[in-house]
C-alpha cells in the first residue's frame, strides 16, 4: 500500500513538472526539426526583425562550438561522464538543439552544430514552416510552434545552478541582447 502511495505521488509531481516546464513540448519527438537555415528564408529581413543577424551575434549560435574545447570536456570529466562533452546528453540538452532525435525528424539543413537556435525555443519547425500556417499564429500553434507566456522560465531551464559554469543570470540584461521582435508595422 505505501508503496502504491509513493509511486502515484512521484507520477503527478512528474506530470506537474512538466506541465510547468515551458520546453515540455520539445519532447513531442513526432515533430521535425527543419534547421536555422530553412527558418532565417524568412526571418533575416528588416521587415521580420533581422532575426538572423540577432541568432548570429549570439552565444546561442556558438552554445555547441564550447562544447569542442578542452575546458568543456575537463568539465564533463569532473562531473563524472566518460564521453566527451560534445557526446553527453547533460551537456547537449543546453547546448544543442535535436541531438536525441532520429536523423527521419531531421531537415537537410538541420545541423546539431547549430546550437542554441530557432527551434530550441520556438519549436520543431516541420509542421509550421510553410507561408500558409505561419500567417496564422493559432495554426502555428496547432502545429508546433512555442509562444512563451514566460520567456524567463524558458530560459532558466538551461540557465540555472545546474550548470557548471552557472554564473547570476539576470533575465533582463541577457533578453536585451537577444530579444528579436518583428517591429510592428
């Protein structure tokens, strides 16, 4: 019976977690990945907000490159994992986007090397790629894509003591050089 008990209680402390966590949709692993180059064919103009160049002058887009050097891989060693940092799952959850899906749900432009891109935040971009969905924010939805109720809860997911090389992260200062709104018309 005490048994019993625990388990149902471990099971609805799993399903609140991830009901609060912001990138639980990001383990629906039925959604393709399409890749930050497919997704800047709209999102590099001045119209969209230059996204593109926002993603480029980000450690976002260098998130995986640190996971190559040494210091990375001394840091994976002291916290016990045999593989190298650019190979470990607790490494690549924050720093790459897609590297624990089947290459079927990956684009041909999809590169893991990528890092931190679009569809680490927004979404598996398959299902909402097309002209037709996007131009409609409730069928972007409906097909994958995440909008935030709370960016900064998103973001400490990675962002948190957990890591490593966690250092005071404060949400505004690190939104401000990352945000990228489409400027209204």
């Amino acid at each position: 019976m005490q048994l019993t008990r625990v388990l149902f209680i471990v099971l609805i402390a799993s399903v609140f977690t991830l009901a609060s966590n912001p990138f639980s949709k990001m383990d629906d692993k039925k959604r393709g990945f399409i890749g930050v180059d497919d997704c800047v064919m709209c999102h590099k103009t001045d119209k969209q907000g230059k996204q593109l160049d926002i993603w480029k002058a980000s450690k976002h887009a260098n998130a995986y490159k640190t996971l190559l050097t040494e210091e990375a891989n001394k840091i994976a060693a002291e916290k016990g994992f045999t593989t190298p940092a650019a190979q470990t799952a607790d490494c690549l959850k924050c720093h790459a986007s897609g590297y624990n899906y089947e290459a079927s749900l990956l684009g041909k432009k999809f590169k893991v090397e990528d890092g931190v891109q679009c569809e680490t935040c927004h979404g598996a971009g398959a299902d909402y790629k097309s002209m037709k969905v996007m131009k409609s924010r409730e069928e972007s939805i409906k097909n994958g894509l995440i909008v935030h109720e709370s960016i900064e809860a998103g973001c400490v997911t990675c962002h948190n003591a957990e890591s490593p090389t966690f250092k005071e992260f404060n949400f505004q200062t690190a939104w401000d050089q990352i945000k990228h709104p489409v400027p209204a018309k």
